[in-house]
C-alpha cells in the first residue's frame, strides 16, 4: 500500500511570509518604474519590460488575498466546527498591535516633514490617522501614497468585527457542517459578486472615471480580492489536515497562476474590461498559488523553497518595506542622488531603492514593530488585560 500523503499537523502557514515579501519587492520595484515617467513615458515604453514593470501593482491584491485567508481562516473554523466563538474584541486589539503602531510612526513623521502650512495638510494628517484617506478624492495618495491599501483593510477588519457574530449566530442554527460551509460560502459569493457589479456599474452605468479613486480603490472596489482568500479559508476548513491537492496538481495550479497573471499583464492595455478587473483577475492567479501551498502536503519542494530564510526575513519586514520604501524613493529622487527617468541609470536607482529599503524595513522592524509586538502578550484571546497574579492566588 503507498504512503498517503502527510497531513498538516500545524494550523500556522510560516511559509505564506514568502509570498509577503516577493510582494512588498515587485511593489517597491513598481513605484520606481512609476517614478520613471517622464510626459507620461516609461524608461522601457514599448518594450517586454515595460508590460511587467507597469503592471506590478497587481501584487496589491495579492495582499488582500493573503489577508483574506490568514485573518478568517480561524473564523471560518469555529463556525463550522461549532467552537467557541472567536472574541470580536480580541480580534481588533490584536490587528491594531499589528498594524497601528508602525502606520502610525511612518505617517506622523513623514508628514510633519513635508509640513510646510499648505492648506489641507491638517485635514490629511486626520484623514491617514483615522485609515479613512481612501474615501477622499484629494487624499487618497498624499503623506504615504501606498498607506491606501492599509486604509482598505482597516475597513475590512471593521466588516469582519460587525458580521463575524451575526454569521455565528447563523451558523449556530444549522446542524451540519456541509450547512454550515454552504452559508458562508453563499456569503463570501454575494460579497465578491457585489464588487464585481459595483465595479462594472461604476464604469457602464455611472460613467465615473478611472481617475476617481476612491471609487475604484476603496474597500467595495478590492472586496472580490479579499473574498478570493475567505472562499480558500473555507476550503482548507471542509478538508481539515487533509491534502487536497497531491502529485502534480500543485504544480499546475502555479502554472495556470502564472498564465492567468501574463494575460491580465498583456491584455491590460488593450481591453477596457480587463483593466477594470485587472487586481481581480491578478487576485485570481494569487489565489491558485496560494492554494497550491495550503491544500498541499507538508514538505513539498515548495514548500522548503517558501520557508528558505531570506524570503523568510523579506516577509517578516515586509510591512516596514511598504510603509517606508516610498519615503524613501522621493527623498532620493529629490536630493538627486539617483536618476530614475533614464534608461541607463534606472536599473541602479531601482536597485538602491531595493536595498536602502529592505534597510529601513530592517531597522523599522527591530525598533517599532517587533518591540510593540510584544504587546499582544498583555492580552488574552478575548481581548482582555491578562491576570499575572492568577497562578499567584491560586497558589496561596
């Protein structure tokens, strides 16, 4: 008889940090190339390079979808599988540890030194702290230009800390598990179908402009993204330790991604409808990758490939490298230390992008994040100040 296939034993995904990573790159390396145009021409316009290097802002979805997957993926469990309900409380206590602190940080010091009295600086000051940029035309994309997308997912944990209880409670009322899947999986559906009816009404109907950003980046416009990840949550609660996916089938559900992103890269300029979609199509590919690690057997080359250390540390700075590398980019392009609007010197401003990144990623990491990290051992699950005497008085 052959060997089955090893099961997951571990809940926890490290190896997902990889993809974190690549991802917080490719966006560092888009925001260069961004930073190229010169009268609305790339460096590399009208060349093979210049269809990946324009098109990397696909790899904001993969974020979401990530996102999607890791944040309700223990949600997802304790309503099929009817356990304790998890703490709304503790959820968002442990998400604002996660993500506030270093926001907070990159924003408050970047703004006040660019602060120069300009009208609407205090309005876009209030608008980054309270994650709610994303609904102004204006300030969608000032102080931090990619903090847009940290703004979406506050949003996201809000939804999740409103509807998580009501789907409990939903789910409570069913008797089996196949139900109980097939009420959240009908919810995620609705969720990614609203978005992409939001998004082709916006466009067809409500004639409003790509231009508008809030309209096309706000939480409604990315909600698809981040239902590709909850429906894979779901899936990998229905099949439990068990592998689905063995053989080659992993494999080709990476090279199906792959094709999937070439043709949203190519088609992008071509096809009003593929542009319109272009982050869903990009969070359709992710999520065949993303699949094709979760549904797998643990110890794939894959796998060993994703927990190798250096992609390992990428994922572990990645959101420093987010929130700093753009900081970063004007300051260097201001003080004219690097020329990104040339075809000879692009590559090396490109490069010292990367690295004076990946550097402050490090170092905003040491300092900010993983010091208030430790804070989450303040609380419980549930959101509450942990009692460090507990032991002490049962003891006595």
């Amino acid at each position: 008889m052959a060997a089955s296939a090893p099961a997951r034993e571990s809940t926890r995904y490290d190896e997902l940090e990889a993809y974190r990573g690549v991802a917080a790159l490719l966006i560092v390396v888009f925001h260069a190339y961004q930073h190229s145009r010169a009268m609305f021409t790339y460096v590399y316009q009208g060349t093979p390079i210049n269809v990946v290097l324009q098109n990397l802002d696909a790899t904001v979805a993969w974020f979401f979808v990530l996102s999607g997957f890791l944040i309700t993926l223990p949600f997802a469990r304790a309503m099929v599988r009817q356990d304790q309900a998890q703490s709304t409380r503790g959820f968002l206590i442990r998400r604002a540890i996660r993500i506030v602190p270093l926001y907070y940080t990159a924003i408050l010091i970047v703004w006040t030194l660019r602060y120069t009295g300009g009208p609407g600086q205090w309005q876009d000051l209030g608008l980054h702290l309270s994650f709610t940029q994303v609904f102004n035309r204006t300030h969608i994309f000032w102080t931090i230009g990619p903090a847009w997308s940290l703004a979406v997912e506050a949003q996201f944990y809000l939804g999740i800390a409103l509807l998580a209880p009501l789907a409990f409670r939903a789910c409570r009322r069913l008797s089996s598990a196949n139900a109980r899947l097939a009420l959240l999986g009908m919810g995620t559906l609705l969720f990614a179908a609203t978005s992409l009816a939001y998004k082709w009404w916006a466009l067809n109907q409500g004639h409003i402009a790509d231009g508008n950003y809030p309209v096309y980046y706000g939480p409604v416009a990315k909600m698809d993204t981040f239902a590709f990840g909850v429906g894979l949550a779901l899936v990998v609660t229905a099949v439990g330790k068990k592998p689905l996916l063995g053989g080659i089938v992993p494999t080709l559900a990476r090279l199906a991604g792959l094709a999937i992103l070439a043709a949203d890269f190519l088609l992008r300029q071509h096809y009003a409808w593929v542009n319109l979609y272009f982050h869903t199509i990009s969070g359709l590919g992710f999520t065949l990758f993303l699949a094709s690690t979760v549904l797998a057997p643990r110890g794939t080359w894959w796998e060993r490939f994703l927990n190798q250390a250096p992609l390992q540390f990428l994922g572990l700075i990645s959101y420093s490298i987010y929130m700093w590398h753009e900081p970063i980019m004007i300051w260097l392009a201001d003080q004219r230390l690097v020329s990104f609007e040339t075809l000879s010197g692009f590559p090396l401003a490109a490069l010292t992008l990367v690295m004076l990144s990946v550097l402050a990623g490090s170092i905003s990491y040491w300092m900010v994040e993983y010091p208030i990290s430790m804070l989450r051992y303040v609380f419980t699950r549930s959101g509450h100040l942990v009692d460090r005497y507990a032991q002490a008085r049962v003891v006595r």
